[in-house]
C-alpha cells in the first residue's frame, strides 16, 4: 500500500510539471476551415471594392481551405502570352542555377513590370493599410484570418497586440531594401507568439526548422517561391529543400482565399504570384512534370506542356501602341498606359498610375483650371489698381480693390470730374493743355514789409484818383457858375 502510494505520488507531480510545457506546446496542425464561398467559376464570383491610399482595391472574396476549381477573371489579362507559351520556356534544376534558366527570367520580367504600387512596412503607403482587403475572408472587411492559425480576428490595428506582420521571407534575409520588406505579397497578419516562434527559421521539417502545418504548408511554398523570382532571392535560404517545396504545394492545392488574396494584392501593386494561378509552374521551373492528379484552379497538370516542346515564333515587337491611357485630373488618377505590339498584340509593358493632382488654379481665377471647381477666397491680400488723375481736359478714377490672391474685383472705384484749367506761369495758357484763358493771370502778391510800387513809369497812380478829381473839378466848376449868375441878378 505505501509503495502504491508513492507511485501515484510520483505519477501526480510528473502530471502537474509537465501541465505548462502542454499549455505553452504548439496546437497540433488543423484544418484551416472557412465558410465556403459555394463559387464554381470565376463568373459566381462577387466582388466588393473600395477606395484606399487613393487606389480602387477589392476585397479577398474567397474562403480558407476550400480548393479552386477555376481562375480569376483577371488571369487572362495578366497572362498576355497564356500558359503554354511560358510552360515552353526551359527551367533549371536545382535552386542554384534557377535563376539562369529561360523561363525563370520570363516570369521575373512578368511580375516586375506589372509591379506598379510598392508598399512598404510603414509610411504613407503602410501595409496595414491593405490587410483589412487582401487577408479577409468572404470579403468581410472587419475581420483578418492569420496565417499559420487560419483564426480570424478584427482587422483593427491595436499595435501589435492581436495580430502583426508576418514576413515569410525573413527581414533579416532582405539586407534592408524596403520594397522587397514591404511587399505585401509575402508580408501577412500573424499570432503574435507564432510569428515570435517562427522567428528567421527556414521553412522544413528538419531540426532547427518551421513547419507551419499542413494547411499552409503550399501557401508558405508558394509565397516564397514568388519572392525568389520577382525579387532573384536564393530559395536554399529560407526552404529546406526541393523535394519539400514541391511536395507542400502538391499536398496543400490552392484554395479560393489564396486565389482572392491574388486578385485584391494585384488590385493594389499591380502584380500577381504565378504560383498561385499556375501551380504547375513551379514545376516547369525545375524541369519536372507536375502531378497528373494534383488539383489546380487551371486544371493543367495533367497536360502542363513540355519544355521541349519550341517556342512559338519570336516578334520582333518592332512596331508598338499605347493602350488604356487615362488622362489625369484634380479628383482621379490618371494611368500612363500599356504598351502593346502592334504586329502579335502581346503586352510588353505595364503603365503606371499617375496620382490625382489636386485643384489647380494657375490663372488665379479661384476655379480649379481641371474641373471648374470655386475655391471660396478669404480676401486677405488686398491691392487699389485702375487709379488715375483727372485733369482739365479727361475725368479721374479713384481705381477699384482687387483680391492679389484670387483676381476678384471687390470693390468698384468712382470718377473724379476734370478740374479747372490753370496759368501758374502767367502766360495767359493753361499749363496742362495750352488752351487760352479768358481771364488775366493772377497777380503776384506783395509780401509782407515789401513797398507797394510807386509807379511804372507811366501813371503810378490808381485810376480811380482821376475819376474822383474829375468829379471835383466838375463840382467846383457848378459853383462858380451858380455864384456868377446870382451876382449878376443883384446888380
């Protein structure tokens, strides 16, 4: 009895040491289960857009785990040259020398030049930014689905404590370039403490590697596959091997929210991950033949092409023409075009996007100059222009009030009526239009203390003493008159 209960002694604290370590482990990989999108053609297919950093993006419309049986409405587009021209191509055989081969170089100068939008790890043009479309589920915005758990959660950004950004190529491993750190195609929402314990380890099942499960093994595979060719990056850095490349993307087919996170990535940078619309790809790209059984939204890999089968017939592309121009306005972007062969009609050269200029008035008229858009002006700055002088013979205008920043007239001026004419010089003209003046100039006045003339000469007396002497003598000359007759009339 007391040795039976030293063994359940024994038993129990083994069972309560080992309780944290089973809390703390690594859930056992699950199927990533989503609601099913029940699309069967990319005709089914629904899709919600929205305005972002200026772009026009549309939301993951598809479901986590559930396979796709068809191809985007946006692939035949993007793939001017279709799937058997670049299966023709020849590939490499081991991650060393893939990057010289043909058709890793086609592939590379595809998503290059399709590449119009770069995103970055922080910024203006922030990654977080995006998410809420590229990594929901059913193009239900509010929420994110993580990448290695597959839980979904809100898509509000809370610094880190729900979720963050996942690199599946390591940062570390990018040597610092921005555009290859914020490229969103590799770039996803993650569980904390996963993203902690993948660290920069290698993809595999190796010791000293991650496996992220069996669900998102192909998903990992192919983002890491897209991120050797678009960006030339050594696969032998962040993959085990080969052989565990193919076998992830045979074992976990591509399903429809890898497919709608293809379409909402390329509706914000421009370019999408071959590997996720043509499986069969990766490979052609090592020259082997893809699983004849292995389910693929193009269904080609029971027929994938042949490498050695040449090349259809090379254009020159010597005559070209731009096509989908779109000019630029105030409120809209404008595209620069795409550049097409006139002769084969191939695709050589993606446009890029022209950002919206803003309300221009260049002529000062506070109306946009782009789409006739008032600005209503504040009238601080204020100027009198119009002004001039009246004279004898034109009016005068006091001049009107303009705005100097918007042109607006703000106040009319008055007429100042002509004036009269002057002779300040004496000459009997007027000094501003030489016209005769019908009065005598104006006399100079005495200064004061200075002597009044005595005379001129002539008289140098006023004229009026004459008048008043004349009056005199005449008087006098009455009198004596009056005086004689009365004497007479006594005698």
């Amino acid at each position: 009895m007391r040795n039976f209960s030293r063994v359940l002694s024994i038993i129990l604290v083994l069972v309560l040491s080992l309780t944290p370590l089973a809390a703390n482990a690594k859930p056992a990989s699950a199927p990533v289960i989503g609601t099913p999108t029940g699309y069967n053609s990319a005709d089914d297919v629904r899709y919600v857009t929205a305005t972002v950093s200026g772009r026009k993006v549309v939301a993951n419309w598809g479901s986590r785990g559930e396979v796709c049986v068809f191809l985007s409405k946006y692939v035949d587009d993007y793939y001017t040259d279709g799937y058997d021209v670049l299966a023709s191509y020849t590939g490499g055989t081991t991650f060393s020398n893939v990057s010289s081969s043909q058709l890793y170089k086609e592939l590379q100068n595809l998503m290059t030049d399709s590449h119009s939008f770069y995103t970055y790890y922080d910024g203006n043009k922030n990654v977080r930014n995006f998410y809420k479309y590229t990594d929901c589920m059913n193009s239900d915005t509010s929420k994110v689905s993580l990448l290695y758990r597959g839980t979904t959660v809100s898509s509000q950004w809370d610094a880190g404590s729900t979720w963050n950004q996942e690199h599946v190529w390591p940062q570390s491993y990018l040597g610092g370039d921005s555009k290859k750190i914020g490229d969103i195609m590799h770039l996803r929402p993650s569980n904390p403490s996963e993203n902690s314990s993948r660290g920069n380890k290698a993809y595999g099942t190796g010791s000293g590697q991650y496996d992220p499960g069996v669900s998102v093994r192909g998903d990992c595979a192919r983002m890491v596959l897209y991120m050797s060719v678009r960006w030339n990056e050594n696969l032998s850095e962040v993959m085990q091997n080969l052989d565990t490349l193919l076998k992830w993307m045979e074992e976990d087919p591509v399903d429809t929210w890898e497919m709608g996170r293809n379409d909402a990535v390329q509706s914000v940078t421009g370019v999408r991950n071959v590997f996720v619309d043509y499986p069969e790809l990766a490979w052609e790209l090592f020259s082997q033949t893809a699983p004849k059984n292995m389910t693929t939204p193009s269904g080609k890999a029971s027929n994938p092409g042949s490498s050695t089968t040449p090349p259809a017939p090379t254009c020159e592309h010597t005559s070209t023409e731009l096509r989908n121009q779109k000019a630029v306005s105030c409120t809209e972007d404008g595209y620069t075009g795409d550049s097409y062969c006139k002769s084969c009609g191939k695709k050589l050269k993606t446009g890029t996007a022209i950002p919206a200029t803003g309300h221009v008035d260049a002529d000062h008229n506070s109306e946009c100059d782009y789409c006739g858009l008032r600005d209503e002006c504040a009238h601080e700055k204020t100027a009198v222009t119009g002004h001039r002088e009246a004279t004898c013979t034109v009016a005068g205008y006091t001049g009107y009030t303009v705005c100097e920043d918007c042109q607006d007239i703000l106040t009319m001026g008055e007429v100042i009526p002509v004036v009269e004419h002057k002779d300040v010089n004496g000459d009997a003209a007027c000094d501003v239009c030489s016209k005769e003046m019908e009065t005598k100039p104006t006399e100079k006045p005495t200064e004061p203390g200075e002597a009044e003339d005595e005379g001129d000469g002539e008289s140098g007396l006023d004229p009026m003493l004459f008048v008043w002497i004349g009056v005199a003598v005449a008087v006098v000359g009455v009198a004596v008159i009056v005086i004689v007759v009365v004497s007479k009339k006594k005698k």
